[in-house]
C-alpha cells in the first residue's frame, strides 16, 4: 500500500538488510524444498529467489541461510541463480481476491489481466489528516463485497493529493501523505508480512453467535463470531462437507476456504458448488463472497506450510475493512505434516509422534489471531476460525488433535460410528462441547426459554447414554416406563433434530427460531408419552 514500508513498527526492508551485498551466494546443498545457501547479510523470514523461485530464510548461522522453497526443487543445481529482496514473505492484497483461487502464497491459479481497471472513490480529500487505519478508498471486489484502501498501522499524517474519482489499476498512485517520516504514495494494493498479525485497537467479547443453519451446531454447541473451533474426525466422517456447509451458509461477510494438503477432487467440488450455489443474502453465487486458497497434496510441502498464514493474514485484512470473515482451514494436520517434514529436513530434534517440538506454539500462534475486534479506523470486525483436524485412525488423543483442543473453544468431534450410521453430521454430543456463553443473545433474540431446553435436549442425549449401559447387559424389559420414554425420545432427537439432510433443501439450513419450535415440540413429546 505504500512504496516504503510494510507498516509494521520498526521494519520497512527488514532490518540489517541492505548494509552490503554478499560477496558470496552459492546453493551449499539442496535436500527437497530445503536448501542451505552461503553469504552475508540474510535475515530471518527474508523472501530470496532461486532460479525466479520464491523461497524463505528460515534458519541462520554465520555466513549460511537455510532457506525453504515454495516450488519443486527437481532438476534445480547447485549453480543456480540466488537472489536476495531484502523483505519479509509478504501478502499483497489488492481488489479482485475475492471470487478467485490461489496457491498457498497466494499466486492466481487462474489467468487474471494485470492490468484490470477498478472504478474507484476516493474518500481522503487534500488538507485532511488521516490516521493508521483509516479508509481513502473505496472500489468494488467482485459483485458482492467492497473494497476499502487503509492506511497501514504506525502511519499517519496529511493529504498533499488525492486523485479524483474514476478508474485506475491496483498500482496507480491515489493518494499522497506528508508523514513525519517524509512524503508517502499510496496505491490500492496493501502489503503486509504474513507471519506478523495486524494490530487492532481493542479486543471485544465474544457475545454474537455465528449462525450456521445447522441444528446440533447453532443449538447445543454454538461459536461466536471471532470464535475458534476444531472439527477432528477420522476419513470418511465429514470434515470437509461440514466445512463446506457452514462456508455455504453462516452469516458472515466473507469466506476464505484453506485447502491445505487435501484431495484435488474436494478443491474442485468447492469451487463448483460455490459457483452454481446461489447466496441467500445477495442472490449471487456464493463464490462473489468467498476467496479460496489451494494447496492440495500434490503441491510442494513448504507452500502448504505457509497457506495458513497467508488465509488468516488475508482474513485479517478484511477484518479490518469492518466484515465478519469465517476462515476454514481444511486440514491442519496436513498443515502438520508439512511442518514436521521441514523440521526433518532440517534435522531438528523430533517430540512426539515425529512432530517437531513447536508444533504446540505454531497451533497457538494460528488460532491465537481469530477474535471479534474494534479495529484502528473504528470499525468493529471479526475473524472466525474453523480447523479440520484428520487424526490418525480418529485417535483424538494424537498430538495435533490434543494440542489443537488447548486453543480453541469449540470442539465439534465426529464420531466414525454415526457416519457409518449415516446420520450427519456426525458430531458425537457426548464428545462435543462449547465454551461459548450466548443465552443473553438468545434469551433477548430468540426466545427466554430457549437456554433451558437446550440443556433439556443435552439432559436427555447424556441420560440415553447412560441407560445404554444398562440395556447392553439387562435389556430394555428391566427399564422403568419413564426411562423407555426417555430412550424412545432420544432416538426422536437424534433423527429429527440432531441429524441434517443437507441435500434437502427444506432441511439444509435451519434458522434459530425453527430449531427452538422444534426442541420445543420435541420436549412436549416427551411429556406426552
């Protein structure tokens, strides 16, 4: 967004870059998507180019950089070409993200004209003082969403030019500000180092649920906006569909859908599904509102490592355009793997079950940037994130699963038995939980009584399981009337109100005042029988 610094306090080109140039760049030895590289004056997270590879300084020693590589290193030599930037692994943002598909740092999979005119306006005026965060722009992303230019954080100070409304390209120069730092140009596109979070003003509470459509979800185990949540679940049990139903459906603004080491066939039904499924908020296809981002199993393993950064930096930018996104991170254990292959190849000492020894920090470090926040221009925006975990065998207790579990606050656990049964989504309500307290929202929302027949429905769901104890070694005949009742309503609840058809399309999105009628009736029932 500016041509002289990324906004991040203290760091333009990264510091200590840019003292000299090396006197000696030469490939050491190559070990896949790892390299280790001879010379001077690297930096930590510096960008180089290898051949016109991008790769990463990801460890340092004394005239030696180890740099991970975003490409397939096959048929690359030690006498390759290596060049430094002297910059942070960076994501440019800039009209025309939203409706595309990108590769995990964030390069278009698809043909787009480099020189695409955006019809803009310009909000900043001359004489007037801007602050960090402010909006000078404005100009359409897609059909469905808007883009607004920002100031970046640490950077304020007053207009000496502001082009006229019309049509120009992301790097026309459109705005001018006299900083104590000396004069600024600004364009539409807006970079920003991927591994650092944007600051934000303040933090809010997590007090507004985002709505899903899906009954088990929205009902008995409920995220916020801003709120974090794992789905962890064996093959075959649903992750990814659940994913794609909440992408298709929650109320929030905007959609960045990570596809992070999974099946090529899944990427392609996303973006077929998305394209044809029409939005119910803006009667446009879903994907005028959503951004995914590709790295599929058979991309390099480094680009998938850094996927996830680049979805939640992009999700953060929009957040502090003042829209409520929900990123889907489909999976973190992929994610995982990549990371515990690159330590490998750097020969680090493995933790447990071969992962590397941060893997915990890294886990804590991604979720860690969700939030409902007030954000530096004052607008009040929020990051929802939303990880499938693929354990092994759907053994929760693997580390992933375990550490993932630590930092986040919803857990939706899908059950291999239910998904055999077919009834989906398969999240186990025994294994499930949130940490999300709504019924002040719902109470005032929805309706007073809708808190107690929730923990009504969960009353019944634990006590079912319970007496299945008992009639796996005695029967039913041993049971009293009351506790048949009790069984026979259960097995309503499950199949009427806790299973979805999402192929149904009188079934496949349910809202809030719908789902208290039905737990309503179905707790009449109970009384009834």
């Amino acid at each position: 967004m500016t041509d002289k610094n990324f906004g991040v306090k203290g760091q333009g080109p990264l510091q200590g870059i840019g003292d000299g140039v090396p006197k000696v760049l030469s490939i050491k030895s190559i070990n896949g998507p790892v390299l280790k590289i001879s010379g001077e004056n690297f930096a930590m997270a510096e960008m180089v180019s290898v051949n016109d590879l991008p790769g990463e300084v990801i460890a340092l020693k004394p005239n030696e950089a180890t740099v991970q590589l975003y490409e397939n290193t096959a048929g690359l030599t030690q006498n390759a070409h290596v060049q430094k930037t002297g910059q942070p692994m960076s994501l440019t943002i800039q009209p025309g993200i939203i409706g595309g598909i990108f590769d995990g740092i964030m390069r278009p999979l698809q043909k787009n004209s480099p020189d695409k005119i955006f019809p803009t306006k310009i909000t900043a005026q001359e004489g007037q003082s801007l602050n960090e965060g402010d909006i000078f722009a404005e100009t359409a992303d897609g059909n469905a969403i808007t883009y607004r230019a920002m100031l970046p954080p640490e950077t304020f100070g007053t207009v000496t030019y502001a082009a006229p409304d019309g049509e120009y390209r992301a790097t026309d120069k459109i705005l001018t500000l006299e900083t104590p730092n000396g004069s600024q140009n600004f364009t539409l596109s807006q970079a920003w180092p991927i591994r650092v979070p944007r600051p934000v003003k303040r933090e809010l509470t997590h007090g507004i649920p985002l709505i899903t459509g899906i009954r088990i979800i929205d009902s008995l185990f409920p995220i916020t906006k801003g709120g974090t949540c794992a789905i962890p679940g064996g093959f075959g049990t649903g992750k990814t569909s659940t994913q794609h139903q909440i992408a298709k459906y929650c109320d929030a603004d905007i959609i960045i859908y990570i596809g992070c080491g999974e099946r090529g066939n899944e990427m392609t039904d996303v973006l077929e599904s998305f394209a044809k499924l029409k939005d119910p908020r803006t009667n446009l296809p879903l994907l005028a509102r959503t951004a995914l981002i590709a790295n599929t199993s058979d991309m390099p393993v480094a680009a998938r490592e850094a996927s996830i950064y680049t979805g939640i930096t992009l999700a953060e930018c929009y957040r502090d355009m003042g829209y409520n996104v929900a990123v889907m991170a489909d999976s973190t254990s992929r994610w995982a793997e990549a990371l515990r292959e690159l330590s490998g190849r750097l020969e680090e000492i493995p933790a447990e079950e071969g992962y590397p020894a941060y893997l915990a920090a890294r886990l804590a470090a991604f979720y860690s940037r969700a939030g409902y926040v007030e954000n530096l221009n004052g607008t009040n925006g929020s990051v929802t994130i939303i990880g499938a975990v693929s354990p092994q065998g759907g053994d929760f207790s693997e580390p992933v699963t375990l550490h993932t579990k630590r930092f986040t606050r919803c857990f939706w656990a899908l059950d291999r038995k239910l998904a055999y049964a077919r009834q989906f989504p398969a999240i186990n309500p025994l294994q499930s939980y949130s940490e999300y307290q709504l019924d002040e929202w719902l109470i005032k929302n929805v309706n007073p009584l809708f808190p107690k027949y929730r923990n009504q429905i969960l009353e019944i769901l634990f006590k079912e399981n319970e007496l299945m104890e008992t009639v796996k070694l005695v029967g039913t005949d041993t049971l009293s009337p009351e506790e048949q009742t009790l069984l026979h309503t259960a097995k309503t609840i499950r199949e009427t109100f806790t299973a979805q058809n999402f192929y149904n399309a009188a079934d496949t999105f349910t809202p809030l005042q719908k789902q208290f009628e039905m737990m309503e009736q179905l707790l009449q029932l109970c009384r009834d029988l």
